[in-house]
C-alpha cells in the first residue's frame, strides 16, 4: 500500500489510487472548515447518489482532477478538481460530477471557488450546483495515510502476519489453492468483500510475491490470479489452521455461507497427518462431483489436494452430497449403507472411490483405511 506521508511529501495521483478508497472503506473522512475566504457548497438534495468506493481516485487516475499539497499540521489534502463543467446527468461526464456532489453533500468536501447556479436541468435538483474549477479540501489523518498496518517487531510469526494477517487475505489463498481464478470468480465465491476491497487486497498480495497475474490464451482471453512459489508455500500453514478451526464449525444447518469445495478442502485437510505408508495413498485421482459442483482430488503420498473442475485422468467418480459426506464424518452413517441407499454413486474403479471416502470421512481414527 501506499507508504506514510510526511510533511515534505507531495501526494501523487498514485498515492491517493491506494489511500483514498480505504479512507472511504474506513469510513476516515471527517467534515472541515470552510476555507479561508470559502464557503460550505450549498447541495442540499435529499437523495443519496450510492457513491462507489474508488470512483473519485479513478478520477484522479483519468486526470478530472489533482492533488495538491498535503498540510501534516491541519491534516488535509488539497484536490483540484476540472473538466467538471458537465451537468449533472447520468453518463459517463457527469459521474465525477456525481462523486463531488455526494462527498459535498455529507460534508466531506469544502468547496473553496465562486458558488455557480444551476440551470436545474440535471437529474438532480437545482440546488446542486455545477462545478468550474472548484478547489477542495479533503480531511485526511495523517497516519491513516499507511495504509498498510504493521506489527513493527522484528520477530518471524509478525512479519508473517505484516503479509497474510489482513481480513480476507487467506480466504483468498485458500481459493486460489484450488486453482487459477478470475476476479469475478473470487467476488462469487467470497460473499461480502466487495469490487474495492478484493482489488485492494489482490494488490496487497502481488506486491508481496504472493500471486501472479497470467493472461489466459484463447478462447478464455482473460486474465486469472494464481499462486506464485511463495505463495503455494502457505498450503502447511493454512492446513494447520483449517483443522484448528475444524473443532469451531456449528453443524452444517447453519445459515452461514457454504460451499462445496470448502467441505472438500476441510475433509483433505484432516488426511495431512495420517501416515502415508499405505500403498492406497500412493497416489489416487477420483472425480467428486459434490452439491452439482465438480470438483476433484489428488491423493500423493498420504497427501490429499482439493481442486475445481474435472480431473484429467481420473480413477472413479464420486457423486454425493454435503450433507451425506458430514454425516459419515460424524459417524452419523456407514460408508457401504450410503452406497446401498443410493446416496453416494460411484462410476469407475471402486475400491480407489471407497479408500476415497475412508480417509475423507474417518480420517480422524486411528486407521482410517481399516
């Protein structure tokens, strides 16, 4: 993230990219003093125009407006806003009209340029002025400007937690573990992080070797997110934690998200400290196709890896249901009765799926292939 910004620093347009959608996610803007000379921008609308996190840096990005100098003592940065003459309706000019209006509106803009009238022909009210080269001041806590948060000790485990200790950054290991994933993937499979704050945490972690980007050849032509060395090296660290918090999980009514390939993942993690001298564990490759998602899993050396999508050379099939596969870990079933009932199928080799399914579901005894 962006580094902490002194009194003889100049904010660029880069630093307040990073700073200013988390100041916004943070909810750190504070209301100011009118400017000397200035006053408060007279919007007064009663609608709430759903301002979007990062949209005004975007601006900054697209060169609508500029940073200027950043005050250490009274705490603010000055931003020159243009090319905001545009009224304001809804299309693309007028959206950083849209963004000042609303920031304007709670308080968090001052506006220190010549108050204009309106024709009242935007969607807005005429209230709402527009705006000609409008100077503004926007509040900011001068160490709120690190935005990256540290434990500063020169210990192992705190560096660690420096890189991997931020909300959502191992949930989105764990699914990069399964594979490559595109941004719109990992918004869909990690419910409430929202568009700012994943771009922000993908940044984080490519910044710290943590992942890669690669562009997918055609016809896919599109860009996915996978682990880099370092980053495939926190697989121990997160299967120790997955069956430390094994022993936390409420029973699977529960309304909190779910999905199959987490159960999955929980499953394999439990077989990472069984003994690997079986020949059975050797290496196995069995399709699972789990709630109507198809997933997979390797089994190399007593090691089990979860994985989306179809293996390319699998040994059996496995059809069964989430609720089946937790009810035969708590020993609620027997794996040879679900079979009978028809609640777990199997397609292929049949004793490679039944060994399957003892180290899943009873790798917590002492021999789960007996």
């Amino acid at each position: 993230m962006a580094a902490s910004v002194s009194g003889a620093q100049q904010p660029s347009c880069t630093r307040l990219w990073y700073v200013v959608p988390a100041l916004l996610h943070r909810r750190q803007l504070h209301r100011l003093q009118p400017a000397k000379g200035g006053k408060r921008t007279p919007y007064g609308g009663t609608r709430s125009l759903g301002l979007k996190r990062g949209t005004l840096v975007r601006h900054a990005r697209y060169g609508l407006c500029t940073v200027g100098g950043f005050d250490r003592k009274k705490r603010t940065i000055s931003l020159h806003a243009y090319r905001t003459n545009t009224r304001l309706t809804q299309n693309a000019k007028g959206e950083h009209c849209h963004v000042l209006t609303w920031m304007a509106w709670r308080g968090f803009l001052v506006s220190k340029g010549p108050k204009k009238k309106s024709s009242g022909k935007g969607v807005h009210s005429s209230r709402a002025p527009k705006l000609r080269n409008a100077s503004f001041l926007l509040s900011m806590n001068a160490r709120s400007c690190q935005m990256r948060r540290t434990y500063d000790q020169y210990c192992a485990l705190a560096k660690a937690l420096d890189v991997v200790g931020e909300r959502w950054t191992l949930l989105i290991v764990r699914e990069l573990f399964a594979g490559p994933q595109r941004f719109s993937d990992l918004l869909q499979t990690l419910p409430g992080i929202g568009n700012g704050l994943l771009a922000t945490r993908l940044r984080e972690m490519q910044a710290a070797g943590l992942i890669e980007i690669n562009e997918l050849p055609p016809p896919a032509a599109s860009r996915v997110y996978q682990l880099t060395k370092r980053g495939r090296q926190l697989d121990e660290a997160v299967t120790a934690l997955g069956r430390w918090g094994d022993a936390l999980l409420a029973s699977p009514d529960s309304e909190e998200h779910k999905h199959p390939l987490w159960l999955l993942q929980s499953l394999a993690a439990s077989t990472r400290h069984m003994p690997n001298s079986a020949p059975e564990l050797a290496r196995l490759d069995v399709d699972i196709l789990l709630d109507g998602q198809q997933l997979h899993l390797r089994i190399r050396s007593g090691r089990a890896m979860a994985g989306r999508g179809p293996h390319p050379h699998p040994q059996a099939a496995i059809t069964a249901t989430s609720e089946t596969l937790y009810a035969l870990k708590q020993e609620q079933m027997q794996i040879e009765e679900t079979i009978a009932d028809g609640r777990i199928e199997i397609r292929g080799d049949q004793e490679a799926a039944r060994c399957v399914l003892r180290v899943l579901t009873l790798a917590g005894t002492s021999d789960p292939l007996t």
